[in-house]
C-alpha cells in the first residue's frame, strides 16, 4: 500500500470536485485557474467514461479546496492522472505530467493563510509533443480524468521530514535480514538532538545510527519473528520509522508493509525463495465497462478472485503502472505480478522524441518510488511489443535497464517481445517474455490453424536456446484468440467461444509441457474496449475480444479450458518438488548459456 502514517496528517482528497469540460478549446488559449467550474465530478472517475462526455476528446479543468495550517509545506501524491496534466495552487502552475498512467507528487510551498485553491488542468487529447508516451493506435482505450487517488501530505514546518522508506530482503532473508533506505527531505537532514526510530510490526522501537545533519539513511536489520512471504503463505510485515525531537516527540513518520522473500533468474528457470517458480496467469487491464480504467476495490478482488479460481498465480499488468490498490490486494492474496511502464507497439520516430525520452524516464522512476515495497511485484517491464528486431532502439533499451537496475536490483527486467526469434537485445535482460499469436495473426493461408501452435512454440524455444539464451528463462507473455461471448456455430470457426476455447487448450499444453517454459501469460483476463472508428474494423464491438471473461465478467467456453490445464499444470509441478525434495532434476531444466 502507499506508506501510511500516525503522526503525520494525510488526507484523501477523493470526493466530488467543481469540474468544467471544454472540448477542443486551444490549449493556449485560456487560464485554467479562471475557468468557472460550475458542474461536479467525482475523483477519482475518468471523465469520459461518464454518461456526458463519454467519448468525447478535450480539455477538463478540476478545482477543489486544500486545508493546509499556515507556515508549513505540503505534497500532492496524485495516482494517474490522464493523459496530460498541469497543477496549481492558488493560481501558481507547480508541475505539469504526460503519462497517464505514471504517479507523481507535487510539492505545495507554505502560504500565511489556511485554505489554498487546487486547479487541475487535464487534456484527453492525443498530441505527439504534448502526450508522446500516448498515441491513438494503442490497442486499449485511452481515458481522461483524473484516474486514481489524490493526497494531501501535511509536512513539518521546520525540519527534515522522511521523504521515503525502502526496505529491501537480502540473501537472508528467511532469517528476516532486510536492508533499510530511509530518505529526508525537507531542510536538511537530522538536527542536533533528533533521532530516528525503526520499529518491525509489534516490536519496542529501536534508535537508528545516523548523524546530525545526514539526509539519509541506510543500514541492514533483522525483523523479529520473520515469516516468508510466498504464494502460498502471503505473509506481510511492517515497518515504521519515526523522527524524534530532543524532547522527545514525533515530528514526522512513515510506515510501510514489505514481505521477506527473494525472486531469481538462474540455470534457464525461475526461483523463487529458492525453488522453482513455475507462473500461470493473464494480462490484465485496469478497466470495466462502467468504470472505464477507475475500477472499484471490490472488482480488483472479485478478478482475483476468479483468477485463484482458474489456477492462476500471476498477473502481467498491461500496459501501464498498476494501481495501488490492486498490488496491495496481489501482496495479500499470493500473487505475483509483472508491472511496466507505459508503452505499446512505440515506433521509431517515438524514440527520436527528447519528450518521450524524458517523460519514460521520469514515468519509471515513479512506478519503482511508488510499487517499491510490494513483495507481489517480481519483474519490472517497460515498452511492449517495440521494434526490438531492430538496432536503433538498443541505446533506448540499454538505460531504461541501467534505470531500473539501479533503482531496484532485487527485482527482474524484461520486457515483452514480438520478435522471439529475431530480437537483438534478448541479451539484456534477466527474463525473456515472447508474445506469439500462431494460428490467429497470420493464418489466412492455413487449412488448420489450430495446427500451428506447437510447432511455432517449440520453434521459438529452440531459437532461443540455439542463439546462446539457454541460460534465460523464457515465459510466453502473450498468446490467445478472439472468442464473442455467446457466439456459437456448427463450424466452430475464429470468433466462437468453442474455437477460443480449444485454441487456449492447445496454447496451454504446448507452452507448460516444454522444458523450457517457466510459465504463461494468456491474453487477456477480460474483454475491453480498444481503439474505434476506422481502426475498429479488425476488432467486433470496438472491443478486444481475446478475454477468457466478456466484459462483465462472464465466463466464456475458454475458463473451463483454462481452468483445467492450469490446475493440471500447478499438480505436476508440486509433485515434482515433492518427489525431489525441492528443485525438480527434471523441470525447470537448467541450461548453460
């Protein structure tokens, strides 16, 4: 979850906001700040999910009140806000963003008086220079709004407060050995008679070594009476770190849940907590047709909910950063998670863009900050689907790695590929992710596309291996076909929930039967909306329609089929480990590279 907090005030700014839409009104043309925002919305809700302006492509203004004692300084996490945003605080622009999807904090200076005005200026609009990590030919629908929660941190007039608590499991982790960051912002770091506590879950606080005058902290602890977080035990622990005055008394705190457990790309397979990881689950959007990408609590655990019961112990959040709500539902639940940064099938002169550039820089940065401590997430990912055939986007390629290696080394990169058998830059990463759609993309010349899907993995298997990859686990991260809910012939042909079904039989089998597959990733969970107008030709309804569930969460004809090889597949591999104490001799199969 975000960090929560005892001492300092934080508040939920949800709720509804005075709201204008504008339209298509010239972007330069107006002052946010004067816009007269006589209507209401809710936040957080994508505006153009909502029956007035469904559809609809323009500039919305936000306003609302802050309550901020005078004196003292204020930050403004917002969790997306889409697709493009400016924020300012009595008339003052603070900070502009251009991922959607991204989360981002603003920091407010202190003011003399108590009530502060918050203007959010957000534009829905496709714009190559404005919005370059968004582009119209996305295969999901793209909102606007202000998509997810916004708070209110109320800091410390004078003095350092604790601007961010990592912590981070060690090789030891089963015997609760974690390494600590704690960062200060503020002026300074600790002052003559201020200190630093460090409490695990329930435990008396103990003082931290740190200096007077030190902005950050780092050392190694031991949590007390560790528990292993896994899948099947999601065991979760705390920690709160504090500052303390000479007199005593808490100025600032931070706290935050982590879980002792250490994810590995080794031998060609995946370990976790030191034996093999098989994973078995779906890509999923963050969407419902009520909601659009705003989706309740309650249907993130209702979807994991029917993704325990198909077997599954893995999600791959396409293709954005994920909400909090639903890392901290997958923290306690067991289920591990891919998250990347935004992206989908970006092109080349996207790359040659210093916007994009700096907008995908400052977009992972912030998924890392916010996702740090979520022992769910185990692969951080970015750019799906890129032209990774080709050498002009290795430079691009090797820093987004570089970043998000420094920034968090426990956890694997990879990201999903298109090319799994001519990419040049497989060398890259710790994980390799092939998205292969054999017997659907094209098939047209084929007497039985169905045919196609062994071959075509095991093709790509051996490509791999025979390019030097052997060393590399290797997940499928995308496969499936369209099935229309409700949609049933004698032919059995593309499009019927009996075709889907036993294309996803066949996909299943073929991938978790090969000795180099360390798990799967079907496409999708669930229907959702794409793309429309002319581009909508290749997809019924306006709708991605390769969802083991419609829309609404009716199952297809596939989620029977799915359901059986998955729990097919998690029996042989706990009979496996059984059988061998531990690691199988027989599946993942290590491979030297």
């Amino acid at each position: 979850m975000p960090s929560f907090h005892l001492t300092r005030r934080v508040l939920s700014l949800s709720g509804l906001w005075n709201f204008a839409f504008l339209g298509g009104i010239d972007p330069n043309s107006f002052a946010p700040e004067d816009v007269p925002c006589t209507r209401k919305a809710l936040v957080p809700s994508a505006f153009d999910a909502l029956p007035a302006e469904a559809g609809k492509r323009g500039a919305a203004v936000y306003r609302t009140t802050l309550d901020v004692p005078p004196g003292c300084p204020a930050r403004l996490e917002f969790g997306a806000v889409s697709l493009w945003s400016k924020i300012f605080v009595d008339g003052v622009a603070l900070a502009e963003n251009a991922c959607g999807y991204a989360p981002f904090s603003v920091d407010v200076p202190p003011a003399p008086r108590r009530k502060r005005t918050l203007t959010v200026w957000v534009d829905n609009r496709f714009d190559a220079g404005r919005v370059p990590m968004h582009a119209e030919y996305f295969d999901f629908y793209q909102y606007g709004g202000i998509l997810r929660e916004v708070r209110l941190h109320i800091l410390p007039a004078k003095g350092p407060w604790i601007e961010s608590v990592h912590v981070t499991p060690t090789a030891r982790y089963a015997e609760g050995e974690v390494e600590i960051a704690v960062a200060f912002g503020g002026d300074g770091g600790l002052a003559a008679g201020q200190k630093l506590t460090l409490q695990f879950d329930d435990a008396p606080p103990v003082d931290a070594v740190l200096q007077s005058g030190e902005n950050a902290f780092h050392g190694n602890a031991g949590v007390p009476a560790p528990r292993v977080w896994s899948p099947e035990a999601p065991h979760l622990h705390r920690l709160r770190v504090a500052i303390q005055n000479k007199s005593g008394l808490e100025t600032d705190d931070c706290a935050v849940r982590f879980g002792l457990r250490r994810i590995e790309a080794r031998d060609g397979a995946l370990w976790l907590n030191g034996e093999p990881l098989r994973l078995r689950g779906y890509n999923r959007h963050e969407w419902h047709p009520n909601y659009g990408p705003c989706t309740p609590t309650l249907q993130m655990a209702a979807d994991l909910e029917i993704l325990r019961d198909l077997g599954c112990n893995f999600v791959r959040g396409s293709h954005y950063p994920q909400d909090q709500r639903f890392l901290d539902l997958c923290d306690e639940l067991g289920f591990l998670v891919w998250e990347e940064n935004l992206g989908w099938q970006p092109r080349r002169r996207v790359f040659a863009s210093p916007a994009f550039c700096r907008d995908h820089t400052r977009a992972l940065r912030g998924m890392v900050e916010a996702s740090f401590n979520h022992p769910s997430v185990i692969i951080l990912g970015f750019l799906n689907e890129a032209e990774t055939d080709q050498d002009y986007v290795r430079p691009f390629f090797e820093e987004s790695v570089a970043i998000l290696r420094a920034l968090d080394p426990s956890r694997l990169v990879s990201y999903a590929s298109r090319f799994a058998e001519s990419d040049r830059h497989f060398d890259l990463v710790d994980l390799i992710a092939i998205n292969v759609y054999p017997g659907w993309y094209g098939s047209e010349d084929a007497e039985e596309p169905l045919d196609l899907i062994k071959p075509h993995l095991e093709q790509c298997f051996a490509s791999l291996d025979a390019r030097g990859f052997g060393g590399k686990p290797v997940i499928v991260g995308e496969i499936g076909a369209e099935g229309l809910y409700g949609w049933h012939d004698r032919h059995n042909d593309f499009f019927t929930e009996e075709h889907q079904a036993e294309y996803l039989r066949l996909a299943c089998e073929a991938a978790l039967s090969h000795p180099r597959c360390s798990g799967i990733a079907l496409w999708q969970f669930s229907d959702c909306r794409t793309y429309g107008k002319g581009r909508a030709i290749q997809r019924p309804r306006t709708f991605n329609n390769k969802g083991t569930l419609d829309e609404y969460r009716r199952p297809k004809a596939a989620y029977q089929a799915v359901r059986a090889a998955f729990w097919a597949d998690a029996a042989r591999c706990k009979a496996r480990q059984s059988s061998a104490g531990g690691a199988s001799p027989e599946w993942p199969l290590a491979r030297a590279s």
